[in-house]
C-alpha cells in the first residue's frame, strides 16, 4: 500500500484544504479534499454544526478563504450567538464579506407539490452566495433537513446527486453534516453522494463520563489517521488530538537536572534526572510522595524553568499549605506564573478528555516540567488497558517535547500486588524509578528511599532513609551493621552507642598518653640531675690538679733556695 | 342533535364561504427561466387562475435567475415555486402546477 503510494507520481496530486483546527489537519494528512465535499456525521449534539462553523471561520479569518453557511435548521441569529460563546464574530466577518449566512426554511405544513421540481431554487442561492463574497468553502447544515419538508424521495435523491456535483464543478469545499442512522452512517444515506472523505463525529457515555470522539471513515486518495480521536469543545473552538504512540524516535538529552534533594542527585550519579526523562515515585500512602514532587516543582521554579502540576487529589491551596508545613515555600512561583497547579478530580471527565486537557495546557503554559500526583487516581475512570495507553500516549508526547515528567503511584501495602509492582505495569513506561517504603521496627515506621530503576546512569542501590524536617526533604544513610539494617530512632541508638564507645576508646588513649607524658619528664629531671653530679665531679677534679702545680712549683723554689744556700757545686 | 342546529350550521358554512369567494388573491410564481417545467407552470396556473379566481387575482411571474435575492428573501428551494401571499395562511405550491386537485386544495379553494 505505501509503496503503491510512493510510486504514483501524478502530478495532480489531491490538494487539501486546511481547516486550521487544531489537530484535525494532522490527522487528515492536511485538511479536508480541496474543491470537493466532505460528509461530516453523527448524531444530535455531537459538534457537527460547530466543526463546520469553526472550517468557515478559520478559513475566513486564518487563510482568507470566505465562506458561506447554510442552515437549514438554526436561524442566523442562532448561529451567532451560538458560536460567539467559541469566541467567534460572526457578525464582523458577515461585515466584511467573509461570510455569508443563508437559513433554509422548509415548512412542510405550507408546502403543497403539485407535479414536478427541482431544488434550482436552492442551487440558485447557493450560487449566488457564493459569488457575492467569493466563497472558497460552504457549509450545508444539515442538508438532510429537506427530507423531512418535502414528500418526493425521488426528486430529492436525483437533486441532491446533482447538487454534489455542481458543488465540485464550482471548486468550493464543502462540508456536509448528516444525522447518523440506525444502522447507516446517515440517515437518508447521503455517503452514497459525498465519496472522497467520510467524518464519523461521536459522542459516548461510558461509566456516566462522556467523550466526544471523531474518526474519519474515508478519505479518498488520502493517507490518514484510522483511529478514534478525542475532541473537545472549549472557549477556543475544537481541538482534535492526534495523541497516538507515534514510535520512539524522539531525540534525548544528555543534560541533567536536580531532583531539589542534594543526596538523591548524589545517588543519581550526582547531577539528578536526566531532562525529558519519566520519573515514578512509588509508595504506599504517607511516604512522601507529594513532598518529592513539591521538591521537584521548586527546584524546577528555582532554576526559573515552568513547571505544571496536575493535583488529582488536594486542591492548589492545600498543597501549598501542606509543602509549606516542610518549607517548601510555591506561592511565590504561583505568583511569578514559573508554577502553575491544575487540581481537578479524575471523575470530572473521561480518560481521553484529561489526555486531552492535559495535552492542551501543556501546549499553553509550555512547561519544562510536569507532575501528575497521584497518576494512579486515573484508574477510577478507566480500565487499565486505557490508563496505560493514554498515560504511554501522554509520555510519548512528553518525550518528544523533551519535558521532564514526574508522576507519583500510589501502591497498596500488604495487597496481593507487591510494593515492586504499579497498577497498570507503567513502570516500563518510566525511566526513573524511586521507591519510597515504609520500615517498620522497634514500634515505629520510617520512611526508606530506594532506587529502583534509572535507565541510562549508575545509580546507587542503597537505601536511604528519607526525612520530612521543616528544611525539606532530607536523605540520610541508614545503619547497615552486623545487627541489620536500622532506621529511626533504632539507627540513633545504634549511632549513640557507637559514639559513646568511641569516647571510651578515645580516654583511654589520653590517659596512656598522658602516663609516657609523665614518666619522660621524670626521666629529664634525672638526667638534669646527672648533669650537674657530673659537673661538679669535674670541678673538683680541675681544682685538685691545680693544687698539686701550684704545690710542685713551690717544692722546685724552695729546693732552688737550699742549693744556693749550702752553695754546692753547679755539676754535682 | 336538532335539525334546526344543523340547519343554522350549514347557513353559516355557507356564508362563509361566500364571503371567501370575493376574496382577493396575491400570487407569485417564481420560475428558472424558460424551462420545460417552468413554461409548463405558468399555462397551468394562469388556467386554474381564470377558472376560479377570475377577476380576483393578482398573479406575478419572476424568474429568480435574474433575482437571486429574491430566492432567499421567499426561501424558495424548489423551482417553480407559487405563492400564495394573500389571503393568510401563507403557501408554497410546487411543482410544475399540473396536479389540478392540489393546487386548489392549496389556495383554499376547495375543502378536503
């Protein structure tokens, strides 16, 4: 088929004429088939009218395409007012010439047919219309009207063929509405006429939630989305989202970002996430799983990123209050608009319709950073099949807009379901998981943070033991000893007692210090005392020697003294 | 029930009825140019007119080729389209005029 495709090389390829509403021009590879019409069915008060009306508007006012509208149900004055509440003005773009609007009136009670028709009356407005503004697009809505005003199916089937055609030979593309049948896409089968592009509009209620849904039956000559899309109607008109898991080719980032908790960056090789990653924070209630994510949007705010928060279970104000209690302070990133918090409970909408929401705030507010606490809320409106293909949707689309994404699980202590395990087996889905438990011993429970999984670093595979101060989130190193691993206030024993040995160890030491200390001063003073014995032995000592010269010398002079007294010879 | 209510109410049928046939007509027939069809609506109306309206009516021909406005402004869709304006209620004949019955069934002129 894609080959086929590839091959063709026409040179009149089909031309497509964008609607500008978003998301429906991507799934139609374009818009709708230029020049011809387009059948757009299904049933009452599904937005048939307001998606041709939105094709008109946007063409006038977006691609300067003037249109004309033909009502044959809402009168003109309806029209305008009804999608002026969509932020349309109808009347200014009528003043301008972009607009036409004409409402068919068919009463059946005043219509009498006496022989043969035809609807040139219709073709003829139509054609004037269109020339007196230069109408590129028409709307009929909802042609299926003239079934019911006039008797002859005969004439109407052979006139409206003829009208189709005439449509394609003035050039206009049109869109025409019909309302589904039993068991046809109209009910008067007008998809025999209008061929090149089928448009199924729904909306259904499943579980009291209801969720519009479009899908394009056939688009001839078109590559296009096959599936079922969710729609929304808001202040802004219809948005289409294509949210399918388009593949895995969105480009990474090898840049990091802080997790706000110094020792959980540490743990994650030092530099925390990676950016546009998925992180999972997983724990039974009360382990802190909101206080992470609060860490997380502050530390987002702090470095002057936008973060988004969509709170399923506490309002702004409480969460706010609450992360307040740890000093975690967001109200001045609420009011710089670097932090935006949308609480809003599961059971509002439909799955499709958060993907939805979601996906639209996310394109407005352009976050680097988006938290989802607790994702695990979405299960009351959905199966887990559908949670885990929108939130894997809802991740594609995160990825690819390189935004880091952090959602928190709540699991069930002491269910069939092990702590190591999410609802809907999301957690292949993320890159990062953290798991928070609870250590319960010696009476008390404490809070334990462990590294599950995190894709692409290496990553610690210790448990931390994780504290709530009134500084925020601290980590500290649990005790790992011979006893097993200790937390709490088991782990203080543990440290004090160790610390009290330490000191013991410590004294000891000193006293011995102390004791060699004393010994060698006495040892000096002997040997001072020593010193001088020594000294004054030698004293002694040289004195003496003295003595005994001076005593010689006087011995030699007195005998020098005899001699020349007795006056003996010289030689004798 | 009396024979004389019924006899007073076939009196007052009667008068009105009466008062019904001086009654002015205001008619516009609005065709697409020289059609078949169109061509064919107008011998049609203007037989049934002289029949049983003569004197009494007013009947217009226009051709919303050449008066598209117009087309809107009446809410005309089918062509050819009759009009019958006055008297009240207002009617849309259309067709081509050729079923006699109809068309005065529709102008009044004749009780179902």
């Amino acid at each position: 088929m894609v080959k086929a495709i590839n091959n063709v090389e026409s040179p009149e390829e089909l031309q497509k004429c964008q609607t500008g509403i978003r998301g429906l021009d991507e799934i139609t590879d374009g818009g709708l088939p230029k020049g011809r019409p387009t059948l757009v069915c299904g049933s009452a008060g599904c937005g048939k009218t307001l998606l041709a009306m939105e094709f008109l508007v946007r063409g006038a006012a977006q691609y300067n395409e003037p249109g004309v509208f033909v009502s044959f149900e809402e009168s003109s004055e309806e029209l305008v007012q009804n999608v002026a509440s969509l932020g349309f003005d109808l009347n200014g773009l009528i003043a301008h010439k972009k607009m036409y609007l004409d409402q068919v009136r068919i009463e059946r009670s005043e219509i009498e047919e006496t022989g043969e028709y035809d609807l040139e009356g219709l073709f003829i407005r139509l054609n004037h219309a269109i020339d007196s503004i230069g109408a590129n697009r028409v709307v009929l809505d909802t042609i299926e009207s003239l079934y019911s005003g006039l008797a002859n199916e005969g004439i109407l089937r052979a006139e409206l063929r003829r009208l189709f055609r005439w449509l394609k030979e003035k050039g206009v593309t049109a869109i025409v509405t019909g309302e589904r049948g039993e068991n046809t896409l109209t009910r008067h089968g007008l998809e025999e006429y209008v061929s090149d592009c089928v448009i199924l509009l729904d909306n259904r209620v499943e579980g009291q939630i209801s969720t519009r849904r479009l899908r394009i039956v056939k688009y001839r000559g078109s590559s296009h989305g096959t599936n079922e899309y969710p729609f929304l109607i808001d202040e802004q008109g219809i948005s289409v989202l294509p949210i399918t898991s388009l593949g895995l080719q969105h480009d990474v980032s090898t840049e990091r970002i802080s997790s706000g908790i110094p020792r959980l960056d540490i743990m994650l090789e030092g530099d925390g996430y990676y950016r546009g990653s998925s992180i999972l924070i997983s724990g039974t209630a009360g382990t802190g799983k909101s206080s992470i994510a609060a860490t997380f949007a502050n530390a987002t705010c702090s470095r002057g990123e936008r973060c988004l928060y969509f709170a399923f279970e506490e309002s702004a104000s409480q969460i706010i209050r609450n992360m307040h209690s740890i000093g975690i302070g967001l109200q001045p990133w609420l009011e710089q608009g670097l932090l935006s918090i949308h609480a809003v409970r599961p059971t509002v909408y439909g799955l499709e319709m958060h993907l939805v929401k979601m996906y639209k705030l996310i394109n407005e507010f352009k976050p680097e950073v988006v938290i989802m606490d607790p994702v695990t809320n979405l299960i009351s409106i959905g199966s887990e099949t559908e949670v885990k293909s929108m939130l894997s949707r809802l991740i594609d689309f995160l990825k690819a807009s390189h935004i880091t994404a952090l959602f928190t699980n709540l699991s069930h202590a002491g269910g069939a379901v092990s702590l190591e395990q999410t609802e809907f087996g999301i957690s292949s889905l993320m890159d990062t998981w953290i798991l928070l438990r609870d250590i319960e011993l010696g009476g008390e429970r404490n809070r334990g943070l462990y590294i599950l999984k995190s894709r692409g670093m290496a990553h610690s595979n210790q448990i931390r033991e994780f504290l709530l101060t009134d500084r925020g989130i601290d980590l500290v190193d649990v005790y790992a000893g011979p006893g097993g691993v200790l937390t709490g206030s088991a782990r203080s024993a543990q440290e004090a007692q160790e610390k009290a040995a330490e000191l013991v160890r410590r004294d000891e030491t000193g006293r011995k210090k102390r004791e060699l200390d004393r010994k060698k001063k006495a040892l000096e003073v002997q040997i001072t005392a020593l010193r001088s014995e020594f000294e004054a032995v030698e004293e002694e000592t040289n004195k003496l020697i003295q003595q005994e010269e001076i005593k010689e010398k006087v011995l030699a002079a007195d005998r020098a003294g005899m001699m020349r007294l007795r006056k003996a010879d010289a030689d004798s | 029930m009396k024979e004389t209510e019924i006899e007073n109410s076939t009196e007052e049928f009667e008068h009105l009825l009466e008062g019904k046939e001086n009654e002015i007509y205001v008619l516009r027939l609005y065709v697409t140019g020289m059609t078949p069809k169109s061509t064919k609506a107008v011998l049609n109306i203007k037989k049934i007119c002289e029949e049983n309206l003569k004197g009494r009516y007013e009947l217009e021909v226009i051709d919303i080729y050449q008066q598209p406005v117009l087309a809107k402004d009446e809410q005309i869709i089918a062509a050819p389209t009759l009009i019958k304006k006055i008297p009240l209620p207002l009617r849309k004949l259309i067709g081509d005029m050729s079923d006699k019955e109809r068309i005065l069934l529709g102008l009044d002129l004749k009780q179902k």
